[in-house]
C-alpha cells in the first residue's frame, strides 16, 4: 500500500485563438467540473472518461490510498493569464505543502499549455513540483493525443504517458495504464529509463483522427512494439496551432531497460516520419460542402455531417462562426440542422420570446473576428432549454453539462441549436435535450474538427471536412508562426518554417 498524491490541471492553448483563459473560466470548467481544491478533487471527476479518474479507481483498487490535491480545467482557448496559471499552481504547491508524507505523484495534464508569461506551461509546471517535493518522489503524468510534448517535461517527471485515441475515447484508461506503471516503478524502487523524439512536421487536427490512416497502423505498431520491449510508448498528434518553439508530434517511451526503451522509440519515430504524406488533409469551402451534402442526403437521416474544423471550441475557438450556416440558408437546406452556436445574448433573446414566437436575431460573431458579422434575419424559435443534461457519448458521456440557456432556431427548413457556454458539439444529447434527434436530420454541421466522431460516426451516412472562416486553420501551413523552431514543414510535406531573423 502507497500514499498517492494527485492533481489535475488542463489546458490545450491555442495562441492564436480570440480569447485568454482567465481564472474564472477554470472556475466554470467548461464542459468538465469546475476548479476543485482538497479532497473532493477526485470525488468531482468519478466516474467520467477523464484520466484522473481512471488512475484512482485503478490505485485505489490495488490498495493504494490517494490523497487529492486539486482539480482545474478551462475549454480550449488563448493563453491561459498569468494570474490564473499562478493562482492555480499556487494552490497545487499549496496543497503538496500542508498534504500528509506521500510516496508518488501523479498528474493529470495536457500537454500543449501555454500561458502569458509562459511557452511551457507543464514544464514549468512539473520543474515547480519537483521542487516542491525533490528527487526521490516519483512523478508520472498523463497527457492528451494533441500535446506538444517538450525536452523540459520529460527531465521533471519520471514517466509520462498519452491519450492513444483521437476522439479521445480512452482518457480514463490512459489513467488506469499510468496506475499500472507506477505500481512497476514502486515495487522496483527506481525510476524508469525514458527516451524521446520529436518529429519535424505539423500534422492538421483533422489529419490526427486515430480512426483513419496512418493512425489505425502506427497504433497497431505503437502496441506491437511495446508487446516486444516491455516499454510504455506514447506517439502525440501534437496541438498544431501553439506557437512555442517545441510545437508538433513526437514519440515518447519509458520502460526498464534503456537500450530497449529508446531503439523501440526510435524504430516507432521512423514509422510515424515515413507516413508523412498520408497525415495530408482534404478540406471543402462551406459552398461545396453544403451542395456536396444536399446532394448525398436524404430526408430523414441518416445524416451527412460537415465538419466546422476552423470553429472548434476544443481547439481554441468560441463557436461563434456562422460560415456554413450563412452557406445552408444560402443554399436552402432543407432539414439541416447547425450546432452548437455559442451565442448567450441570442439563447436569452429566444427565451425571453418562448417557444413559437418569431424576430429578427443577429446570430453569432461575439468574438470580434475580422470579416466576421452575425448571420442577421427573422427566425422562429423552435425550442428551448435550461442547458442542464448528462452526455451520453463516448468521448462526453457521463459529464454533467452545464451549456445555460439553450434554444433550437428556425428559419428556411435550417435549424440552429444555440448554447449559452462554450463546449464542442461532440455528443449526440446536445440536441436531444431540444428534442433533436441527431440521427433523423438529412444534415448535421458540426462545431468539431473530431471528438464528434465518437458519437456521430456511427449515425452519420458520409463526413465532410468543412474549412468555414474560424480561428483555427485546418491547414496550420496558413497560420503566422513566429516561435517554431526553424525546419519544421508547416504540414505534411510541406513549406519549412524560417524564424524570424535565422539563417
Ligand atoms: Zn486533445
């Protein structure tokens, strides 16, 4: 039996997005609990496909006894402040200061933290809680498919280990392999050897799915491999829209043996190298997805489903964009229905009118995006809701949505599902707390680059990749790097980056 201290502390930064991540966001939580001091910590995230989760029903199972530091967690967004990283790595310093004598740490984290004052958030994360709690405590972390996995990380804590899935259907048993290791490392009594390699391109969101080629055989690899070495790998899409200079994929190993640990991280890095060309992804303005869609759907589902890759609010973006909707109306897509639109100021309009009263709404473009205005014009209010329901997906499923007033807007055969606070349209009970059914309209646009697949692939008669105007670029080659580190190609076989002022 082990004393195990555990935290969890999420952010996915994408610095070019429209808003920071302030200490309130962490507060509300976004589509995951709130921010969570002291013992409940572990108790707010029971349950749920979240790693930390997972990692104390697999400790705690084994024998092992946790004590619980802290839970944080914002929706993807720009920077996170400098007063929120601080307030929140305070606590956890705090908490790791006045906690019992305990044997390891384990951390729930992402990976692609970037903060105001701070490229790496996780490596100054981890350096701080070295510090605190000095070298003999081993430290192990779990990290997200998309994190940008950096030298400085993989010196403070003794193991880490990522997500295998894109959309990441097995956090919680990412957090049960974490709990399988550190019960290796303490029966031992030594760290493991680790070994780590970047790979120099960018890979898009949309390529990353693990559902489709190359991923389905790198991960076929990435397992064989282990099965032969004994070693833990993690191979990381990387979150293609940080501008620090460690951005990108790598391949990760840690096991007992180093010599086995890094020829098996080297073999798996040449793998994922020579599979470039087939990370390249396909991508539709919205007036080609909408009549490619029109074209191929039926009345009454299955649905063909567009992609709003560029406004994802997993990545960054605020849901806000109106791109695809302004192509639907144009096009008159009859059955169609759009979701989720994050527009508060639209979803109290509607419920202040109820159900059945039409008006002219202005909907979306909140964020102040250049060349973005709101799709304007005379909608009826369908539906509405108090945003409060339980997911039911794979990736969501479990999680207490919180989304504030809701409302489904009608205009043209187009249906637009409004939601007060910003999270990914990746589960299916989105729309049916409005009395949707997802699998019964001809049409589903998507806010989501690919969590939605979890839970809409089944559903769905075709996908199309859609780059409507948004924050994040499906094609990160398009994006104003300053900070990446010279040669890394912008996307699969493509440009190099120069750094400002490099030779
Ligand atoms: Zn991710």
């Amino acid at each position: 039996m082990a004393v195990i201290a555990v935290a969890g502390f999420h952010h996915e930064t994408n610095t070019f997005a429209p808003s920071k991540a302030t200490y309130q966001d962490f507060e509300s939580g976004g589509g995951w609990p709130p921010l969570t001091r002291g013992v409940r910590a572990v108790d707010v995230v029971d349950g749920m496909n979240i790693a930390l989760a997972g990692f104390a029903a697999a400790a705690r199972a084994a024998g092992h006894r946790l004590v619980p530091l802290i839970w944080a967690n914002a929706t993807p967004s720009a920077h996170v402040t400098r007063d929120s990283y601080e307030r929140i790595c305070g606590m956890l310093l705090e908490e790791i200061g006045r906690a019992e004598k305990f044997d390891a740490l384990y951390l729930d984290l992402h990976g692609a933290m970037v903060t105001e004052h701070l490229d790496d958030g996780e490596g100054d994360l981890l350096h701080r809680v070295r510090q605190a709690v000095g070298s003999r405590i081993p430290i192990l972390a779990s990290l997200d498919y998309h994190a940008n996995i950096t030298r400085a990380m993989t010196e403070r804590a003794d193991a880490l280990i990522g997500y295998r899935t894109y959309p990441h259907i097995d956090m919680a048993e990412t957090g049960r392999r974490v709990a399988a290791l550190l019960d290796d490392v303490l029966r031992r009594g030594e760290p493991p050897a680790t070994a780590f390699r970047k790979l120099d391109f960018l890979i898009p969101l949309s390529a990353q799915c693990t559902l489709i080629e190359p991923s389905i055989r790198l991960f076929e690899r990435l397992a064989g491999l282990e099965t032969e070495s004994g070693a833990v790998l993690t191979f990381s899409g990387g979150f293609p829209a940080a501008d620090i200079e460690e951005c990108g994929p790598s391949v990760y190993g840690c096991g007992f043996g180093p010599d086995r640990v890094r020829r098996v991280v080297d073999l798996l890095v040449h793998e994922v190298a020579d599979a470039e060309r087939e990370f390249q992804a396909e991508f539709l303005s919205p007036d080609e997805g909408v009549a490619r869609a029109i074209a191929r759907s039926r009345p009454g589902g299955p649905p063909v489903i567009l992609a709003d890759t560029q406004d994802n609010p997993g990545a960054g973006a605020n849901g806000d964009t109106v791109g695809i909707l302004e192509a639907l109306l144009r096009q008159r897509a009859h059955g169609a229905v759009v979701g989720l639109l994050i527009d508060p100021a639209s979803a109290k309009q509607a419920h202040d009118l109820g159900a059945g009263a039409e008006a002219e709404f202005a909907l979306g473009a909140i964020s102040g995006l250049p060349g973005h205005v709101p799709c304007r014009g005379r909608f009826k209010v369908e539906r509405v809701g108090d945003g409060n329901f339980v997911g039911s997906g794979p990736f969501y499923g479990g999680s207490k949505m919180r989304l504030g007033p809701m409302a489904a807007l009608r205009r043209d055969g187009v249906t637009v599902v409004v939601a007060s606070k910003k999270v990914q349209a990746a589960d299916q009970a989105m729309f049916r707390c409005l009395g949707i059914d997802p699998a019964r309209q001809s049409i589903l646009a998507l806010k989501s680059s690919v969590h939605f697949r979890a839970d809409f692939q089944p559903i769905a008669a075709e996908v199309l990749v859609v780059a409507a105007p948004g924050p994040m670029p499906a094609d990160p080659a398009t994006l104003p790097w300053t900070k990446l580190r010279s040669g890394v190609r912008l996307r699969p076989n493509g440009p190099a980056f120069r750094r400002p002022g490099a030779r």
